[in-house]
C-alpha cells in the first residue's frame, strides 16, 4: 500500500492534477484581470461647455458612459450644455464607468417677490433686493408722489406684479419710482470707458436709464465683443452744470477700439459720479 502512494504513476497523475489546478486558477485570474482592466485606468476627459451629444461622442471614444444626474438653470447658457461632471476632469477611472454630468435648462426657477418692495422699500434698497433675488432691472420710470424714491409700481413687459408673486429668476422688471412734488433733477455720471453692464449699474445709481444704444463703431463679431464693448460717446455729456430729470434715458455709444476712445474722467466723476 505504501509503496502505491509513491509509484511512478500515481506520482505522475499527481503531477497532472496539480498542473491542471495551476492552469486552471491562472486561467481563470487572466480572465477576471482581461474583463476588468486589471490595473488599466482612463483620464477623464473634460465635458464642461459640450452639449450632450458632444459630450456623449467624447465618452464613446474612451469607452466611458454618462448619465445626466440633474439640471439646473443658468443664466446666458444655453440648453443641454454640460455645466459640472463627477468624476472631475483628469481624474482617472476604468473602462465603462459611469459618468454623472449637470447640464443647462432655459426655464429659470420662479422666486416670490418680497412682501416690501412696493410702498415700503426705498428704490436703492428695493434694486439691492431684486438683484440679490436674480432679478435684472429695466426701466425706471418716475411719477409725481409725496412718496419720494419710493417704488409705487413694478412690472414685467408692462403687466403689472405686486408684493408677493412668483416670479421667473432673470426677469428684467421695470419699477416706477416715485419723484416726490418738485420734479427732482440730477447730475448725469461720466460713463466714458465703461461696458454696458458698468455703464447701466452707473446711470441705475443716478435713477436714469439707457436709451440709445449704438454699436456702430464696434467691430463686434461675438457677443463676448459686444459684452467687453466701451462707451466712447454719451449723450447727454456728463457736466456740474448741467441736471436732468429723474427717469430720463442717456444714450450710449459704443466701440471695442480703444484709440477712439477719449478717456480724460472730471474730479468729480472720480470721486462721485
């Protein structure tokens, strides 16, 4: 019996089985490494600014999938544009994995208007609100009123909107102020040098509006040209001497060239306006 356990042939089948065993396991670990990647990563491409089908065709190429986790509204992007991704770009990660993107929606979420823009809030304050709310301001209009710089009204495309509605986020409201009894003048700023964006928080600062907006001078092929574009030219002119009525519209002229520019501010632009 002893001696069978050590013969030439069991030894030899011995052999086979252990041989098989190891074939067997190293099979089975190559198979596990080929189907996971075993230690094979990819960077993740960046998606940021893509629409889903540019996004999706980038990922295809990588052997990476995506899955839209949310939508969220931003303004001056358009629809379907990827605005965040996890996992982040460059980080790394193995074929087939999932990768959750955010994109743009156009319809901005509806916010309420506070109980205390109408009747309670001077027009300073009652912009801060508004603005801090995602509100843009449009037209200031004045109408005589014991109320002095007091918003009377506020609006949107000339339907009236009161303390408390819903309103869509990025909704340009026009508020109608009132002047007090005297029919109140002031000092149009120097607006010379500013983009549009400068220029209308200047003159909302004054209680005036834009009026005319003239980029005729300005070379302007994208809308991030029109965007950095700066005033050259306003009318009226900003002087001491010279007032307007509160409400009234200042037109501006724009250009992206800046030797057309004739940059020289007052003291008093400077220090104030």
């Amino acid at each position: 019996m002893f001696k069978l356990f050590f013969s030439k042939t069991f030894l030899i089948n011995i052999a086979i089985t252990i041989l098989l065993a190891v074939l067997v396991i190293f099979g089975v670990l190559k198979f596990i490494d080929n189907y996971t990647h075993h230690n094979e990563t990819i960077s993740v491409p960046s998606l940021e600014g893509l629409t889903i089908s540019e996004a999706e065709e980038v990922l295809k190429e990588k052997n990476l999938r995506y899955s839209i986790l949310d939508s969220v509204y931003i303004a001056n992007v358009e629809k379907g544009i990827v605005v965040e991704q996890d996992p982040a770009k460059g980080d790394l990660v193995k074929e087939k994995r999932t990768i959750y993107i955010t994109t743009s929606k156009i319809t901005p979420p509806k916010t309420q208007m506070p109980q205390n823009i109408i009747g309670d809030n001077s027009v300073r304050i009652a912009i801060a609100k508004l603005e801090s709310l995602g509100f843009r301001i449009g037209k200031l209009s004045y109408i005589p009123s014991v109320d002095k710089n007091v918003v009377l009204k506020m609006d949107i495309k000339g339907k009236a909107i009161k303390n408390g509605d819903w309103i869509l986020k990025n909704s340009v409201i026009n508020l109608t102020i009132g002047s007090g009894l005297s029919g109140e003048n002031v000092i149009v700023p120097y607006l010379i040098n500013l983009t549009l964006e400068e220029a209308t928080s200047k003159l909302l600062e004054a209680f005036l509006n834009i009026g005319f907006s003239d980029y005729s001078s300005c070379t302007c092929t994208t809308k991030e040209d029109t965007l950095n574009a700066r005033v050259y030219k306003q009318s009226p002119v900003h002087s001491q001497s010279v007032a307007i009525n509160m409400g009234s519209s200042v037109d501006l002229y724009f250009t992206n060239d800046p030797s057309i520019i004739n940059f020289n501010p007052p003291i008093d632009s400077i220090s104030g306006f």
